[in-house]
C-alpha cells in the first residue's frame, strides 16, 4: 500500500504540528515555509523540508520540490 502524501504550507504551531502528526503516521510531508527556523525544527520529522516563499511566483519557479 502506498503511504499518503501531503504538502504543508507554512509551519506555525499549526502547520507544524499538522506537518509532524501526519508524518507520525507514516505520511509522506513536504512542509514549506519562507522562516528558516521554522524550517529545521520539523526537518528531520518530515519528509522533505523547504525554505521558500510560496506567496512569491519567482520563488515558486526557482525552487524545487
């Protein structure tokens, strides 16, 4: 069976808290926020973790998930 995948955009208290029950529970996360801090506290939780502003389309272009 294939696990689950989710993207979280921004890592607030809820989004990362959204970011690391879901990778719990066995989850694939790809948690996304432009405040690097926010970034690395849920890294080695999630998935993938990204530094990047998705409001911005630049940004958007530039950076790969």
């Amino acid at each position: 069976m294939n696990s689950k995948q989710y993207a979280v955009l921004g890592l607030g208290i809820f989004g990362s808290t959204v970011a690391t029950t879901l990778a719990e529970y066995g989850c694939e996360v790809i948690a996304v926020d432009q405040d690097e801090s926010c970034v690395e506290r849920v890294a080695d939780e999630v998935t993938k973790a990204v530094v990047a502003n998705v409001t911005d389309q630049e940004d958007r272009k530039s950076t790969r998930l």
